[in-house]
C-alpha cells in the first residue's frame, strides 16, 4: 500500500508540475568543429564527459532508434562510429568508423534525416543520397525534376518525401505506392525563399516557409489527400533554419531566434543562435549553437530555458542511450 501511495504521489506532482524527472539515461553528442563533444542529458550545468577528435569538420550527426553507431556527416564522407563504453557518466571509446562512405564531393552544411531503415544525406546541390543502415551504401536521389531549394525528407516506409519551391507557392510530392505520386500544392505566398519540414510522433508533418519578412507554419497528416493546412497568425522570424516537432506543437528556428507555437496558447518568441535541435524520448528539447547549450523540458508548460555551456564551434547534436 506505501508503494501505491508513493507511486500515485509521484505521478500527481508529476501532472501539476508538468515535468518527468530525472531524464532518461542518454548522452547528447554535439559536433564541435572537427570534434563530437559528449555531454551529460539534464537540465544541470555539467561539463563534457569527453570528446572525439576526428580530424574532419562535422557537418551533422544522427542516432537512429536503436543503432549502436553515432553517424558522423563529413565534408568529404559519411562515416558510424560503434558507441561502446558510453555510459551516464562516460564518453564512448573512441574508434575507428565500422563505415566509411566517401561522397565523391565537398558537402557543405550538409544534413542527415533519420528514418527507420535509412538516413538521407542531404548536401545541398552537390547531392542528396539515401543509405540502408542494415547495409550501407549510398543511392542518389532522382533530383532531375527539382528545381533549386527542394527540400528532402525519408516519408512512410522510407519513400523520398519533396517539398519543391514555387514562384509564389510550395509544393508538397509524397510517394503513394501502387499509384502516382500526391502532388499538392499550396500557393499565394508572395515568395518563398527556403523552407524547413519535420514529422512528429502522430506522422502528421510540420512544414515552415520562409518569406523573408517572416515565416508561416503548415501540418500536413501523411497520405492525406488535401493540400498542408495554414496555422496562422505568421510568425515573426527571419531567416529560417530547421522545425521539431513539440509533444504538442512545433519549435522553428531562425536567424532572428526561435519560436514555439502550441494549440490554444500564445507563441514564444525567443532570442539565441541555435543551429540544430534534437527532441528525446522523454520530451526535453536541446537546441545547440556557438558556445551554448539549451534545454526545453516539453512538458513544462512555461517552457523554461536551462543554459548550459558548449564549445564556440557547437553547429549540430543527437542523443544516444547510456549504461547505468
């Protein structure tokens, strides 16, 4: 009876404060440079645990659910590095990569997506490919039909989702197998000058479009058969950089700082330099850029900021399970 009353006591505070404490037992890894930077998860101020030295500027990093590698984009490869020796207080050995896939060109500010089976390795104009994480290689994507600033993201069962820019509109072509492709546009947007995308748990996809005098935020339920819906009012960036999705609700990131909309409250527009963002399963958000650390928990309905500290190169960041 003392356990149920401990356990009901723990869940009610839990519900009134809106936050699940401690975290899970994971490391944050940050590109730094030409390191990969591991630190502790947690809203404390705590220093690395340890770094990487790869000799190669990191570009972006990704953890698939699941994968006992760290995926290291590269200018000159794609590369996993196996996680043994991580633990909650304790770097990854470092090792040799178990992969090492040269891309033929110089990928700058590259990215990788994450899907179940397979990462995309986004470079920009000089190439977007797909890898199988059971058997890796690199398989170019079809971009002959897509003009320049089509965005690319891994859809259901891995597809090549397309988000291709118009004059005045955007585009949206999602693979629907045994038939055509969906093509759904949305138009009358006086420009678009970039545009970011992300799926959240419900696979229901978030897409931000820069105007360049501020940015609109669309959802898109994945297969459906209409155009993305507009969830105003804009919002009141410039510059736009990337969107994760909330546990109810989005973040978008831009040069001017950061935003966090939620269903039936009022935007957050906050201040910093973020250059990537990674949500974890247990709903804390932490966004990294030059010489910071920033940690959202999720659940938290004020949404408060926890400033940590990180190395003045911090451009990109994942997370990975630890051991006790």
């Amino acid at each position: 009876m003392k356990r149920f009353w401990g356990l009901f006591l723990l869940v009610f505070l839990a519900a009134c404060t809106g936050t699940q404490e401690p975290p899970l037992e994971l490391l944050i890894a940050v590109g730094e440079g030409e390191r990969v930077v591991f630190y502790p998860a947690g809203t404390d101020a705590a220093a690395s645990l340890g770094f990487w030295d790869l000799g190669a500027t990191v570009q972006d990093l990704a953890r698939p659910a699941g994968e006992t590698r760290l995926w290291v984009l590269a200018q000159d490869a794609l590369r996993a590095y196996p996680l043994a020796g991580a633990r909650v207080d304790r770097a990854p050995d470092p090792a040799a990569p178990e992969v090492e896939l040269p891309l033929g060109v110089v990928c700058a500010g590259g990215t990788l997506q994450e899907g179940e089976n397979h990462l995309l390795v986004d470079c920009g104009a000089s190439g977007v490919w797909t890898v199988a994480l059971a058997d890796p290689a690199l398989e170019a994507v079809d971009r002959s039909s897509d003009p320049e600033g089509t965005r690319y993201l891994l859809g259901e069962g891995d597809r090549v989702v397309r988000l291709r820019p118009g004059l005045q509109s955007f585009t949206l072509v999602y693979p629907n197998p045994p038939g055509d492709p969906l093509e759904l546009q949305v138009s009358g947007l006086v420009t678009v000058e970039a545009l970011a995308a992300a799926w959240d748990r419900q696979q229901r996809l978030g897409i931000a479009v820069d105007r360049l005098s501020d940015v609109l935020l669309y959802t898109w339920a994945a297969g459906g058969s209409d155009p993305p819906v507009y969830h105003g009012p804009e919002l009141a960036l410039t510059g736009l950089r990337w969107i994760r999705p909330l546990p109810d609700g989005w973040i978008v990131a831009a040069d001017s700082g950061y935003a966090l909309r939620r269903p039936g409250k009022s935007d957050l527009l906050r201040s910093g330099d973020f250059r990537d963002a990674v949500v974890t399963p247990d709903d804390y958000a932490y966004l990294v850029g030059p010489g910071r650390m920033l940690v959202l928990d999720l659940l938290d309905p004020n949404l408060a900021e926890h400033s940590r500290l990180a190395g003045g190169q911090a451009g990109s960041v994942a997370y990975l399970p630890a051991g006790p």
